[in-house]
C-alpha cells in the first residue's frame, strides 16, 4: 500500500489558527482506506524544521504532501518549484542549503490535478512560486533531503485559502474557502496517490 507523509504548520503572526491545520483535522474525520496515511504539525520556525522533516523523511514515504496557509488566495495552489531560497519576513534571504541545487520541480501530475479539482467544484491552479517563507523551505528541504537520502519519497507543496472562519475572526474581506471544501480536495488527491504506479 502507498504511504503518504502530510504535513501542516502551526499558527504564526496574527492568525490563532492555520488554515493547513484546520484542513488536516477534518481530512482525519474522514480518511480514506488508501493511501495509508502519517500526519505532522510543525513550527512555523526555520531552525527546527530540516531537522523535524529529515527525522520524518527516514520512515521513506512514497510522497510527501506539504500543506500551508496562503493568505488572499482563493483556490488551492498547487506548488510545481520550490528554490533554494529562505528569508523571515523583513530579512535578506539566503540559500536554505548552501550545496543545493537551485531549484526542484515536482514530478507528480499537477495539471491534472488542478483539472480534476476544478471539475469537483473545488477552486485549483498550478503554481509556479511557493515564496521563500517557510512554505517553500519546506518543499524544497523535502526533495533535497529525499535526494540526498536516497529516498523514493515524491514531494508536493499546497498552499490552501484561509477558512472562512478565520476571515470572521479577523474582521477580514479577504479570500477563504470552507475547510470542509478543501478536506475534500485533498482527499481526491489522495485517492490519484493511492491510483498511482
């Protein structure tokens, strides 16, 4: 049976909630039989999170599926590169690893994700740039490391909206999606990981 690592981040800045959590949590109310599935919440803190993902990494995965809150989006951003880049905000960036390539692109179908999502009622597009906060680091730090660890593991970055709820609880007119919308997203992607040779 495939094995999926997914991952979400911890509340950061102002936000008493991730959006990525919140989508995890109801994923759980309602897994499906395949792929078999290992969860992580992790900080959002540049320091811990090579060492939380190599540890997390060693068990092998067949993918890694990174999910993290993206502020003003309104659809599922499926992440294709992630570079080797790393900045807090505010602060210069620099190379997340100083011997890494420039730049991994995922090798997993994401058009027809995106296709298969927007066909289900559930907003998706193929992104190009992760950023160079945390959510990116972690993308690329999970395909480095499955390179340099000689890993079969496949890694993806999705970057989800805001839940609605946390849009009322900031007082703000900015993009969201129902966590119970993008549950079900996530497990239509789980389901072409399950189907996938």
């Amino acid at each position: 049976m495939k094995t999926v690592l997914i991952t979400a981040f911890e509340p950061y800045g102002p936000w008493s909630e991730n959006a990525s959590w919140l989508a995890l949590v109801e994923l759980t109310r309602e897994l499906p039989e395949r792929p078999r599935i290992v969860t992580r919440r992790y900080p959002v803190d540049f320091a811990t999170i090579a060492q939380r993902l190599a540890d997390d990494l060693a068990a092998n995965y067949d993918y890694a599926l990174h999910l993290g809150q993206a502020p003003g989006s309104s659809r599922l951003r499926l992440e294709a590169i992630g570079i080797n880049v790393g900045a807090e905000p505010g602060e210069t960036a620099k190379p997340l690893v100083e011997d890494g390539p420039i730049a991994y692109r995922t090798e997993l179908p994401l058009d027809d994700w995106a296709t298969r999502l927007n066909a289900a009622g559930i907003p998706a597009a193929v992104s190009y740039h992760a950023g160079t906060y945390l959510c990116n680091a972690a993308f690329y730090l999970s395909c480095y490391l499955a390179e340099r660890m000689s890993l079969a593991t496949q890694s993806v970055f999705i970057h989800l909206p805001l839940d609605a709820r946390q849009t009322a609880a900031a007082g703000s007119d900015q993009a969201s999606l129902p966590t119970a919308l993008v549950g079900e997203g996530l497990r239509l992607i789980l389901a072409e990981l399950a189907e996938m040779e």
